[in-house]
C-alpha cells in the first residue's frame, strides 16, 4: 500500500510542469520589475541613460585618471581624483591623534566589537550566555582600552579623532538612547501625575531645541555651574548631550509603539495576573518595541550622523579630518572632493548597514499571519 | 537676529564670569598646569593646519610655542584649542583657554564690549574682492549690479554692504558657508566675484588651475587688524603676551634669528638686543619671567620675518608678500615699542 501510495506521489510529481524559464530567476525578476508595463520599461532605460552619463566620468575621475603617489598638491597634474594623500594622511582619517603606538588598543576594541554586537544582534550562537556577559561587559573593556587605566598609558579624549570618534560617540549615544527612550516614553503614559508631567517636559524641551544649541549650552555653559577646579571632559558632555536628544526622539517613537498595542493586550495581561511591569516586560514591550524597529534604527542613523558635530568642540572626526587636510597649504585646493567623498563612503557604510540589519530583523520577528 | 542673539548670548555669558571669577594670575595657573592653553582655529591655510604626523603648524599657533617658550621654557608645551568663529569668546571668557590666537579681528566692541584685551597686531589684514579678468573690469568700484559670493555670518558680509552702499551700487549676495564652497561656487561662475580677506583671496587664487585668468582687485574695503588676545583683567598676563609679540617684531628689526639668537645672547655691541635677550637691564624679571625668556621665544620659530615666510610667504604655496605687514623701515606698518 504504501509503496503504491509513493509512487502515485512520483507520478503526480512528474507531472507538475516547473515555471516557464522566463517567470523565474534574474530573468523573470527583470522582466517583473523593470521591464513590467510600459512605465517601468520607460523609467528603466531613463535610468540606465542616467547611470550612463554618471559613471563612466566618475569611474575616469576617481580611479583611471586619478593620481595615487605624491606629497603634495602639486604633484597631482592629471584632471582625476587626487588620491596621493590617502598615504600620509589616512591615518588620521580613521585614528584622529591618537598616539600611533596606540592604535593597537582602537584596533583591537573594534575587534572585540565584533562578537559583542553579534551576541546582541544575533540569535543561536554559540557560549551564547558567556556572550552576552562579554557584550554586557564591552563598553567598559573598551573605556580601558581607550582612555587606558589597568597598566596602559592614559589617552586624554582631546587625542581621540577621525572615524574613531564617531564610531565611540555613535555607539555610545545608541547603547544609551534606547533604554533612556523606553523609560521615558512608559513615563508619558504613567498614570502618576510627577512622572508623567516630568516625562513630558523632558521630550518637549530636548525636541523643541536644535541639537547645536544643547551642544553650545553643554560646552559653554555648563562650565559656569561647575565648582571652580571641576571640569567635566568636553567630549563627555557632548556625548550626553547627543544621548538624551536622541532619547527624547526615541521616546516618541515608542510612544507610537505603545499607542498602536491594542487595549485588549493590556486587558490581557492584567486579567492574567500581571503588575505593571511584568506585563510591561512581558506582553506589551515586545510587541511595541517591534513595530517601532523602523523608526528606532532611523533615530540611530541621524544620531551617528549627529556625531560629526563633535567639531564645535574642537574635535576632529573623519568630516573635521577632512576639512583640516583641505586647510593644509600643500593640499588646499586639490582634495576637496576626495576627502569629502571617502568621509561620506564610511558614513554610507555604517548607515546602510545599519539599515539592512534592521529589515532582517523586522523580518525574523515577523509573527503576523500571512 | 542670529548673530545678535550669539553676541548677547556671550555678553550674558561674560558678565556672569565676571562676578564670579577673582582670578587667580593667569602666569601661575600656567606654570601649575605645565602647559599654555592656547586657542586657535580649526583649520585656515597658513594660520593654523596640521602636518601628516597631527602636529599643529601655522602662523597663529607659532606664537603659541613663542609663548609656551618664554614662559614654559619649552614651545611643545602648549595644548591647542580649536576654536570656531563661535565658540572662540565664550572658551576665552570662560579661562578654558588662557590666549587666543585665531586670526580675529581687533574691533571696538570685542576690545571694549567684550571685555577682552588685544595684544597688538600680527597680521594686516582686509577685505578685497577676486575676479575674473574676462569682465573686463580694473576696480571693484565698477561691481555695479555683479553677483558676489560671500561668507555667511561674518564681518565681511557687513563690510561688504557698507561698500557698496557708499558707492551707491547694487550686488547680489550668493551666501556660502566655508571658504572651500566659496571655491567650488566661484569656479562654477555661481558669482562673478568672490569677497574675503585679501589673505584668504591669495590663498583661494593659489590653488586655481587657471591662475593668470584672474585678479585681485586693488582695493581692499575693510581693516582687520588680526592678532592675539587675552582676558581683561590680569595685566601681567596680558604684559608677558604682549611683550613676547613685540620681542618677535623687534628680533626682526634687530636681525636676531633662530640660528644667530643663542650666539647674540651671550652679548652684543647692541644695548638694545642685550636688554632683549637678557644680557642687561631686568626686562624678564619685570614681567615675572627670568632673563632668558625673549631667547627662547624667538628661537622657538625664529622672528617675525621667519615664521611669516614659512607660512605665509612668497616661498609657501599661499604666496602672500608682506605689503603692510613689513616692518615700518622697509615700507609697512609693522611697528613694535621699543624695549627699554
């Protein structure tokens, strides 16, 4: 019986024909998107007219015309890029001024960065509860490594620079910013007045001022309430600053989660027994923090964007390092856009990914039926 | 409106200081903390940029390390500041810096208002237009009607009406926010005209490809003085700043250099080089400073002469000449009070 049942199976399975070479594959896939209907084909050879145009001038510039050796400006005679400065300077691009013989201890808490971030990012890794204490642990692993304590000679921050900077900065105000929002957004909507009129003041202010207003207040003004002798380090004070504006615009963000929770799941989980906390933990964050994850990574992007203001401090992220070599006499003039260019290439990067990671995460936590 | 509001934002800011602060002398904090603070930019060809190896060079941070020399014995002791156009007064106001030395501009109201003291002059500079030649024009007062790039938020976008009102001309502004956009815009022919300190026009004209198609108008609209400043209030300070300026300006005059400056010390016919380099007299216990001290500021980066033509100069890629900024017997108006 069951033999016959499987090769009726077989049989049946022979007969279904595969899709018609032409709906499937890359095939199928120009054919559905770029060629589907006569707008779609019109739009594509627009835009193929257009990367046409772009490309080949900007491939000729940045690469095939362009100048790679040299110490100065003037050595770069060709009409492409001039790219003789990455040799010297690249350093500095990425390490700021930082002392050299360090660079080690950046390089190797980028490393460790690695498998922290997976830890948290990533599910069903191995050690995964020895990793998560190690990624618990990172920031102040990497404070030593940094800022040096435990045996390593000690880097002030007015040292710290370049893409270095912004990753330290980014990475701080985005650890920070989440759990800062999520407490003040469940503040809104306290039901006890202090907090909630606390909550609210807090978000309304921080939005209603321009971050490089909360910067300048932070640099200057702050100085004037200190005691005499006290003085906060200046990177710090921007760093909190950075946080807590992007809290207040994280707290709306998963106020909008909140709100978008059906009452019955509230019902819910108080009809199942649950205090506050425990069904906030439990039944209503999940699902709300979810539904935010779009509007969460985009407040991490315009944070680590936000990082390049760390300039009206006086420090130079990769734009400050940028700009300073276009200020450099055998330079000026002849770098502007490649500088700019390899600035706006990690930002890209970072961004970008940061954006991917978040559409693979709304899809792994996707529970609605289809 | 925006930059009233920055100005009375620092007044209030200054004000507030100077209840509260009874300072201290600067000279002692310096010698507590074994290092100048000292304010500069955050990057202007010629006046204040780094090398491949991060180090700060420039005209303006050289007279950090004449300071840091003379008072600290050793010019790599300076900590740099970098300061924007905005946060130069409050970080001077506030004792986060102890000078500042950032190509600004001595005015009436930062002088009197303020409440800062200016040192004296390092550099002469003003306000001048460039061109193309191709508009077939020699003066800037034939600008009637151009459309000229400009720099947003500065002095110069105030200068650059008051001329043409006075000249009873009409422009139009193309507002741009750093010297490199200002570049890209002229090149573009966003504006027929591009104005900036004539410092910054050389500069600017240094790097075109096509150099000899422009021009720099003869004249020049504006004064602007540039030099260092201190915090109203502690005179010896402001005497030792001061006095370590005049000391370069006056090494030039002398013919003292950073090579010859340790052999004219040990004594010269010249009373006057002897009184500077500490030979005679009490000039460096005076100021609070031992006798040696205009020595070692001078052999830090050499005389005025030296670090102008290392930065500025003809041989550098900005080209400047020295024109006001000569000495007075050679033509300029570089003048510095005599030390006796």
């Amino acid at each position: 019986m069951t033999i016959d049942n499987n090769s009726n199976n077989d049989k049946a399975n022979q007969n279904i024909k595969p899709p018609p070479a032409n709906t499937v594959g890359i095939i199928g896939w120009i054919r559905k998107n770029l060629l589907g209907g006569w707008v779609n084909t019109l739009l594509t050879l627009i835009s193929i007219y257009i990367l046409w145009l772009v490309l080949p001038p900007l491939f000729d510039w940045a690469l095939l015309n362009a100048d790679f050796s040299g110490s100065s400006g003037k050595e770069c005679t060709t009409n492409g890029a001039c790219w003789a400065w990455l040799d010297q300077r690249i350093n500095q691009f990425f390490y700021g001024f930082y002392p050299p013989d360090s660079y080690w201890r950046v390089n190797l808490s980028l490393i460790l960065l690695l498998p922290a971030l997976a830890y948290i990012l990533f599910e069903n890794l191995p050690y995964s509860t020895y990793g998560r204490w190690f990624a618990l642990s990172y920031p102040i692993i990497s404070a030593v490594l940094l800022l040096g304590g435990v045996g390593l000679e000690g880097v002030t921050t007015d040292k710290f620079g370049g893409f270095m900077l912004n990753l330290v900065a980014g990475l701080a105000g985005i650890i920070l910013s989440l759990p800062i929002g999520v407490v003040l957004a469940l503040g809104r909507r306290s039901k006890l007045p202090l907090i909630r009129v606390f909550s609210i003041a807090f978000i309304e202010i921080i939005r209603g001022v321009p971050l490089i207003t909360l910067l300048f207040v932070a640099v200057i003004i702050v100085q004037l309430f200190l005691p005499p002798g006290v003085s906060l380090d200046q990177l710090i004070r921007v760093m909190i600053m950075i946080t807590i504006f992007a809290s207040a615009y994280m707290a709306e963000v998963i106020r909008g989660g909140l709100q978008a929770i059906p009452n019955g799941q509230y019902e819910a989980a108080q009809a199942v027994g649950l205090g506050y906390w425990r069904s906030m933990r439990l039944v209503i964050l999940p699902q709300a923090l979810k539904i935010s994850i779009p509007g969460i990574v985009n407040t991490f992007i315009g944070l680590f964007k936000d990082t390049t203001l760390v300039i009206i401090i006086g420090l130079f992220d990769i734009l400050g390092q940028a700009r300073l070599l276009q200020t450099n006499p055998d330079w000026m003039g002849k770098v502007d856009h490649e500088t700019f260019l390899l600035a706006a290439l990690f930002f890209f990067i970072i961004c970008f990914s940061m954006s991917r990671y978040s559409i693979n995460l709304e899809k792994r936590l996707d529970t609605t039926n289809k | 409106m925006k930059l009233n509001l920055i100005r009375f934002a620092a007044m209030a800011i200054i004000t507030l200081l100077s209840f509260g602060t009874a300072h201290a002398s600067t000279l002692n904090d310096v010698k507590a903390a074994g290092h100048l603070k000292c304010g500069i930019n955050t990057g202007l060809p010629g006046f204040a940029f780094t090398d491949d190896k991060g180090n700060w060079n420039g005209f303006d941070v050289a007279f950090c390390r004449a300071l840091a020399a003379a008072v600290l014995g050793n010019p790599d002791k300076v900590k740099y500041v970098n300061l924007t156009g905005k946060t130069r007064f409050p970080a001077l106001a506030s004792g986060e810096i102890d000078v500042l030395s950032r190509n600004t501009t001595w005015t009436f109201s930062r002088d009197v208002d303020l409440g800062f003291t200016f040192l004296g002059v390092s550099y002469y500079d003003g306000q001048g237009f460039i061109g193309r030649k191709s508009l077939g024009i020699k003066s800037a007062k034939e600008l009637d009607g151009a459309s000229v790039c400009i720099q947003t938020g500065t002095t110069t976008e105030l200068n650059l009406a008051d001329f043409f009102r006075s000249n009873n001309m009409k422009y139009e502004p193309v507002p741009i926010e750093t010297n490199a956009e200002a570049r890209a815009g002229y090149l573009a022919e966003r504006c027929d005209v591009y104005t900036t300190d004539a410092s910054g026009l050389a500069a600017t004209k240094s790097t075109f490809k096509d150099a000899e198609n422009h021009m720099v108008f003869p004249e020049i609209i504006s004064k602007e003085p540039l030099g260092p400043l201190v915090r109203q209030g502690d005179d010896q300070w402001a005497d030792i700043a001061r006095w370590t300026l005049n000391a370069l300006i006056v090494a030039e005059e002398l013919g003292v250099t950073k090579a010859n400056v340790n052999e004219k010390a040990k004594g010269t016919k010249n009373p006057e080089i002897n009184r500077m380099l500490g030979k005679e007299g009490s000039m460096g216990k005076m100021l609070g400073l031992d006798a040696t001290w205009a020595v070692r500021a001078i052999a830090a980066g050499g005389n005025y002469a030296e670090i102008f033509d290392k930065y500025l100069g003809t041989k550098t890629p900005l080209g400047l000449s020295r024109g006001l900024n000569a000495l007075y017997k050679d033509g300029g108006i570089l003048y510095a009070p005599p030390i006796r």
